[in-house]
C-alpha cells in the first residue's frame, strides 16, 4: 500500500485585511485549493473583511497588526521579526506573498528562515503610481529586491511582466497568470438600486432617488478605494463637462469604496456643482453584488496591474468605459470590448461617456462582447488550474 502523500502547506501573506483586487485573489486561492493536496494558511495585516471571509470559510489565517502600507521603522521591524518568527513555527512548504510591504518583508524574512520556495505575486507595480523620480527610482530598486530573493514571481499581466523583464537577473522568474473570477451572486437591479440609494448620505438620497426614477434615466456606477491611484477626481471633471450638454438623458454617477480621498472627493462634488450627479455611497461588502445597479462601468486609474473589478463588471453584462494603462488593455483589448481613454484626460473621458450614454446599442454590444471574453479568459478555473500547477512543479 502505498503511503499517503503529504499536503503541501502554503502561507498566503498579505499586508492588508481590506476587501480589494489582491484580498480577493488571496482568499479566491486559499479557499479554492483541493483540501487534499494542499493546506492553506493566510497571515494578514489587519482584523478587516478579508480576515471574516477567510474565518467563515473555515481557513486559518493569523493576524499582524503592525503590518500596514505606510512606511514605520518601528512597525516594519516588527513586523519582519514577526514574519520570521511564524515562519520558523508554521514551517510552510510555501510562502505566498502579496502586495509591496508584505513582499519586501516576508521575502527576506521567508529566505532567513529557511523557507524551500517563495512566491510573489505583484499585483501592480508602485513605481507607477504618481511620486517623485527618486520615490520612484527607490521604490522600483526594493521590488527588485523583492523579486531576487523569490524563487518565483507572478505578474496579473503582460505588460507588467514587461516591465519586471527589464531588470537584472530576475526575468526567468517571472510568469504570468491573469486574475480568474467566479460570477458574484448579483442583486437584481431594483434590490440593488435600492440599497445604494440607502448608502449615500441622507441630505443626498432623495436627489438620486429622484434622478434615477426619471424616464430613460441611466446610471453610471463605479468600484473604487477612494485613492488618488484610481482617477476619480477625473471622472467627476468629466461629468462636469457632460452636466453641461443638452441632449443627454437623466443620469448618475455612483461611487462604491471608501479611502483616504473621500474628503477631497466631496470638497470636488461641491466645488463642481456636481450635487446632483455624483453620489458616494461608501464601502459595501461584497460590493460586486450591487453592479447590476449600473447601466454602466467606469475605471478611471492611472495606474492598474489589470483591474479586477473591469471582471466583475464584465460577468455583470456591462458596458465598461476604462483608462488605457497598465493591465487594462488586456482585458479591454479592442472598442468591441469597451471604450478606452486616456488617462487623466476628463475631455477623453467625457466625449466616451456622452457614446454610452446616447447609443443604446452600442451599450448592448459593448457588454455582451466583453462578458464573453472574461467567461472565456480569466476563468476561476484557469488561474487556479494554473496556480496549482505552479505549486507542485516547485
């Protein structure tokens, strides 16, 4: 008889316990492992939505409050110690890292402590992210560190495995896997416009109750951490430019996610007159369950690994209006899939808007090519299938 096979222990780090693209790639992985094969640990910055998914799910997941985005010796170095510690304890066969901080932390700590194989994923490069040419320059030298000391390094998209290609000595390494989905468990559009309305602060709902109940009314809607990452102030300068035009049907542009912007986004509702319009409904978990709300999907970041939320949108049926950076074009890769724009362009992105908004048919057409193509390429099933193969070659 021969013996049982062991399971292969992999500990998933991730910096923060938030509910974004890389959180719900991480618990999508260790939820979606065979239990046979494999044993899934997540260690996780954080007591936030992520951490309650993955406790629900019956996954172990240990907790680092001291691990955050920003940078503080005092909290790093003690995080780093931490890291090293649990992984002498846990002696994982794998270590899984995800995100800048958790990466250039636990790669070094996963080394020190012996662990056989490391594996990080970069779900977008920071160096890309508006800062000053040396913040750049530093931060592009401390992924490449990161990237050394990894056995391999997962990219969610060509163009940034391009641009890890360039640097020394880490480029047969990396590979690539696009992020894979499984269709949320959508609201309908009534149930779903209906909680949203809820959500917006008071003095605002009975303004998006009367804008949306109006014939031919549409409603743009949007998923975003409220960070200057994700473009948001040019979205509302670019319904700035639309309030003005005669001609367009009754519309709203709504807002899910919370961050460190939201002030600065309210200060430029007012300041654009755009009280009417633009609605900030905050965080909502599960929030992929509310997108049928939406005639229509925007993503307006300057910088993307790939843009998670453009596939959720996709399984949603909707029309999607994205920036043409990063990742995005991957998804996107044609205007039979969507409608690319420039990035920090208001007048782009206006002009794209004004299409969708007038030209029912080219909505229709829009959704129903792009839900295809995320059924047929960035499948749960594929990522996984693919993930694990990488696992047991290592």
């Amino acid at each position: 008889m021969e013996p049982e096979k062991k399971r292969l222990k992999v500990l998933y780090v991730i910096t923060k316990s938030n509910w974004g693209g890389a959180q719900k790639y991480v618990y999508e992985l260790a939820t979606g492992l065979p239990k046979e094969k494999f044993e899934a640990v997540v260690m996780l910055g954080g007591e936030g939505e992520l951490k309650h998914k993955l406790d629900q799910a019956g996954i172990r997941t240990i907790s680092l409050s001291s691990m955050q985005r920003d940078v503080s010796v005092g909290k790093d170095a003690f995080s780093f110690f931490r890291l090293f510690r649990t992984f002498r304890k846990e002696k994982p066969d794998i270590v899984h890292l995800n995100s800048s901080k958790a990466g250039g932390l636990g790669s070094l700590a996963a080394r020190l402590a012996g662990v056989p194989r490391v594996i990080f994923t970069a779900h977008g490069w920071a160096w890309n992210e508006d800062r000053t040419s040396f913040g750049k320059a530093t931060i592009a030298f401390l992924h490449w560190v990161t990237m050394v000391l990894s056995h391999r390094i997962i990219v969610v998209s060509d163009y940034m495995k391009k641009q890890a290609d360039a640097f020394p000595f880490v480029a047969g390494r990396i590979m690539v896997i696009h992020n894979g989905i499984a269709t949320p468990d959508f609201l309908s559009r009534t149930d779903a416009r209906e909680h949203l309305i809820g959500q917006v602060p008071e003095a605002s709902r009975s303004a998006l109750s009367e804008t949306l109940s109006k014939e031919g009314a549409l409603c743009v809607g949007t998923i975003s951490e409220l960070h200057k990452n994700k473009g948001l102030g040019y979205a509302l300068e670019s319904l700035a430019r639309l309030q003005a035009e005669s001609g367009l049907p009754p519309f709203a542009f709504i807002i899910i996610g919370e961050g460190e912007e939201r002030a600065s986004l309210e200060a430029k509702i007012s300041e654009l007159r755009l009280e009417g319009i633009a609605f900030l409904a905050g965080h909502q978990e599960n929030a992929a369950r509310y997108l049928k709300a939406f005639d229509m999907f925007t993503l307006t970041s300057v910088t993307e690994g790939l843009g998670y939320v453009l596939l959720e949108a996709g399984l949603a049926s909707l029309p999607v209006l994205a920036t043409k950076v990063g990742g995005i074009p991957e998804v996107v890769p044609s205007d039979e899939e969507g409608i690319l724009v420039s990035v920090r362009n208001p007048k782009d992105t206006a002009l794209g808007l004004r299409a969708l908004l007038t030209d029912p048919a080219l909505r229709a057409s829009l959704s129903a090519k792009l839900h295809e193509r995320v059924l047929r390429e960035f499948s749960f099933e594929r990522m996984l299938i693919e993930t694990e193969r990488l696992y047991s070659g290592l």
